[in-house]
C-alpha cells in the first residue's frame, strides 16, 4: 500500500510537469520542450513520444553545451548562465537551468515570440524547479524502500513477493 502511494506521487509530480511542458509547447513557434538532466543522462521528461536513442544523443548534445558555456564563465570568473539561446536560420533552441540538476530545454521555429517564450519560461520556473525537488526526494524515498525491502527479504525471490503483496511460500 505504502508504495503505490508513493508510485502514484511521483506520477502525479511528473504528470504536473509534463502539463507546464504542454502549455509552454503551446506557444505559437514552440517545435518541443523538454527536461534533460544536465549530465546529459537520461531520463529527459517531456510531453511528446519519440525515440529514446534521438532523445538520448539530443539530451547529451544540449548538456554539452551548457557544460562548455559554465566553463566558459568560469574562466572568465563570471557567474553561470541562467539560459542560452542558440539560434541557427530556420530554429532557435534555449537552455534554461531550472534546476541543479535539471535543464529545460526548448526548440523553436525562427518565427516564435521570444519575449513571451521567455517570459512564459521564467513564470514557470519555479514551479518547475520545486517539481523537480519533489521528484528528486520521491525517487530517493522509493530507492530507500526498495533496499530496506531488499535487505529485510534476504533475496530477491522473497523481496519480489513483498512487493508484490504475496508471503514467503506462496504461489
């Protein structure tokens, strides 16, 4: 019982994620956004389905990026970069650090209206940011339960049917 309620938690966080990512998606010009973490690892969070392997080498491209302009800043002793915006002749994609672990990254069409873009994107921050936390803790909270399941059961034969609500013997 515990644990699908903390399942149904960290649903919740990310289906509240995934909406904000859907209003901003609606913005005249708005190609897609998406939630990538900043090592370029997966999981990216996003409204839309598309392949893991593109998502995966998009995720890592854009963490990339930002990796080179914090350095960057470094060097020159400034301060990291809220947002970088990368504009190309028919696209533009933005990279905003929502959170410490996480960036919000936005593809668009040339022809978007960036001040509502941006201004949309910083409304959202936020909120995002304190989603994003909340994942983080939920995720840490279910590892927890996970081990301490793991550890009490002995193996994984008997820690799967804890899990699963069956006793030890049962079929």
């Amino acid at each position: 019982m515990l644990e699908e309620r903390e399942n149904r938690s960290l649903i919740n966080i990310e289906r509240e994620i995934k909406v904000i990512l859907s209003k901003l998606s609606e913005i005249k010009g708005v190609i897609f956004v998406f939630i990538i973490r900043k090592d370029g690892v997966l999981p990216a969070i996003t409204s839309l389905s598309v392949e893991e392997e593109w998502l995966a080498n998009f995720s890592s491209s854009c963490a990339g990026i930002y990796g080179g302009h914090l350095v960057q800043h470094e060097i020159m002793n400034e301060p990291s970069p809220k947002q970088i915006l990368a504009e190309t002749e028919s696209s533009k994609i933005i990279l905003y650090d929502v959170e410490k672990e996480y960036l919000l990254v936005v593809k668009t069409l040339n022809k978007v209206n960036l001040g509502l873009l941006r201004f949309s994107i910083r409304r959202n921050a936020e909120t995002l940011r304190e989603l994003l936390e909340k994942r983080r803790e939920e995720i840490k909270r279910v590892e927890v339960s996970i081990k301490e399941k793991l550890s009490a059961a002995g193996d994984l034969e008997s820690a799967l049917k804890r899990f699963s609500g069956m006793k030890s013997g049962s079929t």
